[in-house]
C-alpha cells in the first residue's frame, strides 16, 4: 500500500509575531491545500504555532479533515550541548505523534522540527539521504522557505523516496 508523510513548513514569513495569516500567506495556503488533496492525506498534524494549524486550515477545510496540534512537534527544546542533542531531542518527541505509516500524513511546523524529523523517519526505515540534495537547518535560525518541505513517498509503511516540496 502507497502512502506519503508530507512534512510542510509553515506559510508564515520567518520570525513572524503570531498572528493570522496575511492575505499573501493564506493565497499560498490555498494553494498549497490545492496541490496536497491529490495526496488524499487523512491525517493533519500541526505543531502548536498559529502559523501552522492557519497553513493547514485550507486542507483540512477541503478534506473535512481536524487538525490535531500536538505540542511534541514544538521547535522548543532545553538548553542541550549543541545542534546534535537539540535535533534528537525534536526528532524523539515528534516521531512519537506519527499515526499508521501506511496513512498518508501532512505534519505542519518549523523547519528544524521538520528536519529532525525527516533524518529521524529515515533512520527508522534505514532510508540513506545521502542520495538527496537536501538542505537541513538543525543548526541556526530556520532558513526553509515558506510553504516548502518533503514529500516522503512510503511502500507499505517504510520510506521508499524523499521529494522536495518547493513553495508554491
């Protein structure tokens, strides 16, 4: 069985205050939610950042879909040494709010979070992204631009291939 966990960064500007959507940011969100429905995903995670349930709205709204905001998927983390301890720390607690691998799965939130994520789901799954041109920002302000992240398609539950998703 085909499936795909979609890991979206949020459509908010980087360093945004949290507040609604502006009308540029909510275009990209309909956009976005144009393009992610022919995944039929059937579960919408966010992190608890306004910006991501807002990016996530259009979707679940064309899907009939709720939103679930789970707070493991926070880019907050205690003080750790360094950059490695941080994004082990995010990927433990956000691989945990992961449904049934063999559900197709759009996980809203920050950049870091989604990157940890992406190495933590490809671990799992012994998936080498070395292959991959993939830019990662666990270290440092998030750099991913806005409504971008992977697509990572998944055979059966286990991660088969990892797409870019460009901003839309």
């Amino acid at each position: 069985m085909l499936s795909a966990l979609i890991l979206l960064r949020h459509v908010a500007l980087p360093g945004a205050e949290p507040a609604p959507l502006t009308d540029a940011e909510s275009r990209r969100a309909w956009s976005l939610a144009d393009f992610l429905q022919l995944y039929n995903p059937t579960n919408l995670l966010s992190g608890p950042a306004r910006a991501c349930a807002d990016t996530l709205a259009p979707l679940a709204s064309r899907l009939d879909l709720r939103v679930a905001v789970s707070d493991d998927l926070s880019a907050a983390a205690p003080a750790l040494p360094d950059a490695a301890h941080t994004a082990v720390w995010l990927a433990a607690k956000a691989i945990r709010t992961l449904p049934d691998p063999r559900r197709t799965t759009v996980v809203c939130a920050e950049g870091i979070v989604l990157a940890a994520l992406l190495v933590a789901v490809a671990a799992r799954d012994g998936h080498d992204l070395a292959g991959h041109d993939l830019t990662l920002p666990l270290n440092g302000p998030d750099t991913a631009p806005p409504g971008t992240g992977w697509v990572l398609h998944r055979d059966d539950g286990r991660l088969v291939d990892v797409k870019p998703l460009a901003a839309r």
